[in-house]
C-alpha cells in the first residue's frame, strides 16, 4: 500500500469506550446483526403482525412494548412502526410492511445492575423503576439532550439506543451518572 492510500477499518459505536463498570453499574456495548425498522402499510397491522410471528416468532409490538426475546425482539419505535432488532428481516414481510436496514445508525448499550434506574434518574424524564417499568416496557424518550429507545430486558437491565452519532456522548453522560450514584455509596 502506497503511502498515500488510507485503509479503514469498520468499528463498532462504542469501540474504546466501552465496557465500563462503576459501582455496581455496568454499561456495555450490545452488536444485534441487523436492526430492521417495520412500517406497516394501511390496512396490513394484523397480515404482518402474523408474518412476523411466523418468520421470527413475535407478533408486532404494541405501543410501548417489545416482543421477542434477546436474540430476536421487536421494539415499538414510534407510531405505527417497530424495530426488529437482532435477525436480519425475512423478506417476505416486505409483502404487508416497507422495510428500511437501520443497522448502522445506531448505537446499542445494555445498563446492568442494581442501581440501573437511579442512573436513569438523573437523564430521563420517566420513571424506570421495574414496578412500573416492566420487562418488554419500551419508550422513545430524551435522555438528558439527546432521543433515545430504552427498553427493559431483564429485572436490573435496561437496553437503551441513540443514533450512532451520539454514543460517545451518551457513554459519557452515563459514565457521569454511574460516577454520582457510585458516589452516594
């Protein structure tokens, strides 16, 4: 290679950031496959909704919520629209919904641990605790400047997503909350 020519090399959002543990918080960086956004066409919710479930074993989520599991889910990403994140999108579903490859726009954390929502807190308007905030709750919300999905995967896990562009700025607006509620003991 002469020495003009650049090589470059794919990386992932949050490459030389993450993992990172505080406390007994720890954020780390979740790489699904593909991430799929569904948009039903007029008249075709329940068709696809059978098509999804047939080709990925979930129906398609109602507001605020996911179906699915870790492997393959499928989060509520707005109205009339769901994110199928992790398999790559069968391609017959295309018959009842448009489908638009996401998979490079996004950055994907998982915030584990006992303290997860009192990092929240300090960032989202909503309330996270796991009563109310259940396992396959989702929102879109802000989180402090920036949008975001937050999804409850497990009882003390949270899956949250910014586009690709912000995730050094959402590792370090979370780095800064884990710090606060570490330090609080």
């Amino acid at each position: 290679m002469a020495e003009t020519e650049m090589q470059l090399a794919a990386h992932s959002p949050c490459a030389g950031l993450l993992p990172l543990t505080i406390g007994d918080v720890t954020l780390t960086e979740d790489m699904p496959a593909a991430m799929t956004l569904i948009a039903p066409y007029k008249g075709q919710e329940k068709p696809l909704s059978d098509a999804l479930n047939a080709a990925h074993g979930m129906g398609f989520p109602a507001p605020n919520r996911a179906t699915g599991k870790a492997e393959a889910r499928a989060i509520w990403f707005g109205r009339a629209q769901a994110l199928l994140v992790g398999p790559v999108a069968d391609p017959n579903l295309a018959a009842h919904a448009a489908l638009t490859d996401l998979s490079d726009g996004w950055a994907v954390v998982r915030l584990e641990g006992a303290r997860a929502e009192e990092v929240m807190a300090r960032l989202v308007p909503i309330d996270l605790r796991p009563q109310v905030f259940k396992r396959g709750h989702t929102a879109r919300t802000e989180l402090k400047h920036m949008m975001a999905s937050i999804t409850r995967v497990g009882p003390k896990a949270l899956q949250i997503m910014v586009f690709r562009s912000f995730s050094a700025t959402l590792v370090h607006d979370l780095k800064r909350a884990m710090e606060a509620v570490a330090a609080r003991g």
